[in-house]
C-alpha cells in the first residue's frame, strides 16, 4: 500500500516540477517533461529525484544535505538553460498584439504590462509565484 502512495506522490511531484518549468520557459508539457528527463539522463539520477530538488529544493528552499548536491547541479542546468534560452514571446510581438485587440468604449488603449510581470529571470521566481497563487 505504501508503494501506492509513494507512486502517486512521485507522480504529483514530477507534475508540480513540470508546471514550474512550464511557466518558466512558457513550453507545454511534453517539453517540461523532455527537459527533466534530459537533466535526469545528464545527472544519472532518477526522474523523481530531479523533480524533488526542483520543487522541495529549489521552489520550497528545502535542502538537506542528502539533497544539496543534486539541487545545486540543478540550478546551475536551470541558469545555463535560462540564459541560452530565447525569449518565447518577443515584446515587440507581445505588445503589439495587446494594443491590437479591440478595447471596451472609453477604455485606455496603452500597451498592457501584465505579461511583462512574468518575464522571471529564474525558474525559482516562477515557482514560487505559483505557490503564492
């Protein structure tokens, strides 16, 4: 029966670490989960594992010594992948297509800001910004 559990705990970790990364790299599933398996395949260490030190580790600040290795190898692959990733969403197209959409009467037509505010710089901000929802 505890096997059962912890399956479903694992799952529910490997999902909470997807989310994250989703709204980090704005990816859909598929590649959040591609992600995880690739740094699992580079750390030689099971999928589970990468997503506990991505969520207990570096989302939640909890870090035990058993785990310090593995979350801190994993904020340097989150570093190095966020800054060699591209924006997904140019601000130029973004801002654009927000003063495009038709407006209420009366309604101020100045770019809206709000999807600037979730441009993080790390997949730490977007997690924790999800814990705060």
């Amino acid at each position: 029966m505890t096997d059962i559990l912890n399956i479903d705990s694992d799952r529910a970790l490997v999902e909470q670490a997807k989310g994250a990364i989703m709204l980090r790299y704005g990816v859909g599933s598929y590649e959040s989960l591609a992600a995880m398996i690739r740094w699992a395949r580079e750390a030689d260490t099971p999928l589970e594992d990468v997503a506990r030190a991505l969520v207990k580790g570096i989302c939640q600040g909890r870090v035990t010594p058993e785990t310090q290795g593995i979350v801190r190898w994993l904020e340097q692959r989150l570093r190095a992948d966020i800054a060699a990733a591209p924006d997904p969403v140019p601000e130029v197209t973004l801002r654009r297509n927000l003063t495009e959409r038709r407006a209420p009467a009366g309604a101020d037509r100045s770019p809206a800001t709000a999807p600037t505010q979730w441009r993080y710089t790390s997949a730490v901000h977007a997690a924790r910004s999800l814990g705060r929802a």
